[in-house]
C-alpha cells in the first residue's frame, strides 16, 4: 500500500546583497541560523545562479570587452551589442541557432541556453552605467555546487545537497523555468528502467530529470523579479542522494532531434 510523502519547499530571506570574494556557505548558514532553521540530513540547498555568479566574480562591465570582427558582424543581424556578443561567443562552445533579437548557444559547460546565459537582471555594478553590466555564469557549476555544499556541511554537521539553478527557455514550449546548471550530492537524473509499474509491466525507456524537477519548483518559490530569495531549502527529496553531474542532463547531439 502506498504511503503519504511529502517535499517541502522553503525560501531563505535575509541574505544580503552578494559581493566578489563573499563566502556563500558561511552567509546561507548564518541566515540560517536568523530564521531558526536548521539543516538535517537529506536537505537540499537549491541556489540561484546570480548569487553563485556574483561571489565568484563574473560581472563584467561591457565597456572593457573588444569586440571581434565576427561579433561585430552578428551584432547587426542579432540588433544586440557587438560586445555583448563578443562574450556569448566567448563563453559557447557553439553558435547553434539565430535570429533578431536571440542567439541560441551551445555553453562551455556543455547545455545550450540563450545568450550563453548571460544575464543582466538583478546586476548592478560598482562604477559606470549600470546598462554596461551583465552577469556570466559561473566557470565549473558543479566544483561551486561541491564547494559550497563543502562549507554547509561543515557547519551544519548535515549530509546534504546543493544545486545550482538558473531560468531556460525550451525548444518545444514556452515560457521559462528552472533548471540545473551545476550540483553536487544528489542525482541529476534517476534511471527507473527494469523497474515495474503497478500493474508489474517493466519500465524499459522511463529516465527521470529529479534535478531539473526539483529546479522548476524551487525556482517557482524563488520567483523571477524582486523577491529576493535566492536560496530555497528542498526537505523530502524522494530519490537516494548520490554523487551526480549536470552533464548527465545533457543529450548527446547525435540524439537531439531539436539541433
């Protein structure tokens, strides 16, 4: 007979603004700490890309970029920046598709996403023009995601983990929503083949995205404007947490219909 389970969702207020050089764990645990929540084991610390991004450093004023003849030349078709394109090309691997006003990226890391996930909401600079400022995504998410779970672990005493979200588009549907760029503790994806249903028929293709999941609902707690709770703490997570990578979320091109 099944049994009730539950996963909860719980937005952390309280950070402050997050600065180059900021030690992420040390603020999450103290924040912790002001709104009498503690960490237990199996607890998931889901992050926002933007507060990873700004304590290691990737705000990049667009004035200081050169851009290349090839940029230059995108950046009239794209009607973008030529110097805000000099950093896509620079942080892809690959340009996959283009149109005016989007480019369609294959990341460093290897997932594609639009304008390499370059972003300029919730960026404010320290000089200049606060237009000039955008936001690169962390170098390795998954050595953040590792460092910071690293950190929280220590202080907590918990066996926990943390993932590192940020907002995509998809090639079928509209509309944007979480999903995983970097983890570190749980699985990115759970294969439930060679498992039965309940009418004991065997699963043979069924290969679920538990990370991407847990992504889109903490990213909808988190919100996409103002609310500035960029940290959710995910309790119930129904899937044994293991060592996992965000590359296991990515398709082998060979299979990608959509390329």
């Amino acid at each position: 007979m099944s049994q009730a389970r539950t996963l909860s969702l719980t937005t952390l207020p309280g950070l402050p603004e997050i600065l180059a050089g900021d030690d992420l764990a040390g603020i999450i645990f103290e924040a912790l700490s002001a709104q009498g929540l503690t960490l237990v084991d199996g607890d998931i610390l889901v992050l926002a890309q933007k507060i990873v991004s700004k304590a290691e450093g990737r705000l990049v004023n667009l004035t200081t970029i050169t851009p290349s003849k090839r940029a230059m030349e995108l950046a009239v078709y794209l009607e973008k920046r030529p110097e805000l394109v000099e950093l896509i090309l620079r942080e892809s691997s690959e340009v996959l598709r283009t149109r005016p006003g989007t480019i369609i990226v294959a990341h460093k890391s290897g997932f594609v996403c639009a304008n390499a996930g370059i972003d300029h909401s919730n960026v404010k600079g320290p000089w200049g023009n606060p237009e000039d400022w955008v936001l690169l995504l962390p170098e390795d998410s998954d050595s953040s995601a590792a460092r910071i779970r690293a950190g929280l672990e220590q202080l907590s005493g918990a066996r926990l983990g943390v993932l590192i979200i940020d907002s995509h588009g998809r090639a079928w549907r509209n509309g944007v929503l979480g999903s995983t760029i970097g983890l570190s503790g749980i699985p990115a994806l759970v294969d439930m083949r060679g498992q039965e249903d309940m009418y004991h028929y065997a699963l043979r293709v069924t290969t679920i995205g538990a990370a991407d999941e847990l992504a889109a609902g903490a990213s909808l707690m988190m919100g996409q404007a103002a609310e500035g709770t960029p940290v959710v703490i995910a309790r119930g997570f129904p899937y044994v947490l293991r060592e996992g990578s965000a590359s296991e979320l990515v398709r082998n091109p060979q299979f990608d219909m959509f390329r």
